[in-house]
C-alpha cells in the first residue's frame, strides 16, 4: 500500500499516544487508591476483630457471697385437719430470696 505522511495523522497518532499515556496514569492511580483502600480495610477489619474480642471475653466480676445478703424465707402450707387424717401432711418449701428484685 501506498503510505502518505499526513499532518492529520500525526495528530491523530499524538491524541492516541496522549490518550495510552492517560490510560496509564489513571491505571497508576487506581493502583494506588486499591492499595490505599485495602490497607485500610485490613486495618479495620483487624481493629472490629479486636473490639469483638473484648466484648465477648468474660471479665473479671469479682463477686462472692461476702457481697450479698440473701434471706431465706421459709414457707409452710398447712394441709388441716382433714389431710391428717389420711396422712398427707404439710408442705414445707425455703424460698431463697433474689436481694434486687421487688
């Protein structure tokens, strides 16, 4: 084929060689900015595994019966006189009382 220079094409070819030249500066960029964003998402993500762990370990509750006062309230039912007759005899029950609730 017969080839011609022309100044068209040379600027065509310098837009094309611009725009290749863009492409990589921009493939650079993105390269940089998944680098950045991936270091920050290991450092969250090692950060949220830490504070999950703290959350969910047991801690120290040092809290023994020195601390706490619980009554024991000792309950009868009397079963009356027809019970006795047949030998069914009162009901005894000690009911440990809860010092917070109501």
């Amino acid at each position: 084929p017969n080839l011609v220079y022309s100044e068209t094409g040379d600027e065509l070819w310098d837009s094309y060689q611009a725009s290749i030249d863009n492409v990589e500066d921009v493939e650079q960029v993105l390269f940089q900015a998944i680098g950045s964003l991936s270091w920050t998402l290991d450092g969250w993500q090692r950060k949220s595994k830490d504070v999950a762990n703290r959350l969910v370990r047991p801690s120290a509750f040092d809290l023994d019966n020195d601390h706490v006062e619980v009554t024991m309230y000792p309950q009868k039912y009397s079963s009356g006189m027809d019970c006795k007759i047949v030998n069914h005899y009162d009901t005894f029950m000690y009911a440990y009382v809860n010092p917070f609730s109501k």
